[in-house]
C-alpha cells in the first residue's frame, strides 16, 4: 500500500502546537477555561487537530470560521489605534488597561489564523461541505455558550451584539436571530468566494 505524501510542512504543525501549548493554559489562567466557548478560540484546537490530519473538511470549516472574523478584528483595533473609535465594536478590551497585557497581546492570534488556515487550504483544498458542518458546529455552540457560560462576558455576543448587551428583542428571538447571522454574514460569503475560485481553477 502506498505511503500517503504529507502535504503540510512538519515545521508549520510543530510550530503550532508550540503556540496552542502556550496559548491554551495562557487564556485559562488569565480569563478561565469558559473562554474557549469563543468560536475563534474553538478554531485554534480544531485547527491543530486539522494540521496534523491535514483534514480537508475541518480546515475549511475553520477557514470560514477565521477569515471575515480575523478581518473584522483586525479592521476595529487598527481603526481604534489609529483614528480612537471602533467602527465595528467588540475590541473594546484591547484598548482596557484592565484586561491582563499578555491576553492582549496573545489575542493578535486573530490576525494569525487566517494565514494558517488559508495555507492550509492552498495545500489541500478546499471542501465543499464546510458550510454545512461549520454551520452546525455554530448551531452547537451558541445555544452552550448561552447556557453555560456568564452571560456578562457575552461570549459569541449571545445576549447581544457586538459585545454589549441588548434588550430590545426577547433573548431567546434574539438567539435565533444570532444563529441565523452568524452563517449568513460571516461563512456563506468566505464559502462563495471560495467555491467560485474552484470554479475558476485557482483552488482545488
């Protein structure tokens, strides 16, 4: 039986579980273990486990899940550092004297993820059928997050946008209305995009 050809560098998966081994108990200490409950620090572990499967299928439901997120971060700090407002909102603790100093700098890992993911992709491709499980690994986290973790850290912005608390709609209209949106604005476009450049040839 043939050797399957690795199509990931061992440098790259190596490097990242460096990173996850500092990271993970980092954030645990610093904000606790309930944290993780954000989808994009979810996609940090799945990501890994994809590196080292080099899984098609959970890369780029990863990918969907990091890249308009990773833009939008970085598009709200950088305006935020450079003009003092935030267009989007929800990096307000980068800028919070408050917030531990070594959890902000190790939240820049927003800007990271979208190249490791996105390089991942370039090697292996993309699979078609991220929408569907990232969608429903979304539609499983919100409702836990929403159940389990403390509703003032507003974790995946479960009681309201942006990270402040909303209370015009009923919370759990609210919820669905959330879980509707997360997939439409920030996956079904990075899936598009993606499927018309496997149609162009540009990505397997």
């Amino acid at each position: 039986m043939p050797r399957r050809v690795r199509q990931l560098p061992t440098w790259l998966k190596w490097l990242f579980t460096a990173w996850i081994l500092f990271w993970a108990p980092a954030y645990a200490i610093m904000l606790g273990a309930q944290n993780y409950f954000w989808l994009c620090n979810l996609a940090s572990f799945l990501i890994l486990i994809g590196l080292w499967a080099e899984n098609r299928l959970l890369l780029s439901m990863q990918w969907l899940a990091v890249l308009l997120v990773g833009l939008f971060w970085a598009l709200d700090v950088g305006v935020a550092w450079l003009a003092g407002f935030h267009p989007i909102g929800g990096t307000e603790y980068m800028f919070d004297p408050d917030h531990p100093p070594l959890a902000r700098v190790l939240s820049l890992y927003h800007l990271v993820l979208p190249f490791v993911a996105g390089f991942a992709i370039l090697r292996l491709g993309y699979e078609s059928r991220a929408l569907i499980w990232q969608t429903l690994l979304t539609w499983l986290v919100i409702p836990l997050t929403f159940l389990f973790a403390e509703a003032e850290r507003n974790i995946n912005w479960v009681h309201g946008p942006f990270g402040m608390q909303q209370e015009a709609l009923a919370p759990l209209v609210y919820l669905a209305g959330l879980m509707l949106g997360w997939p439409l604005v920030l996956y079904l476009p990075v899936h598009g995009l993606m499927r018309y450049l496997q149609w162009r040839g540009q990505v397997r």
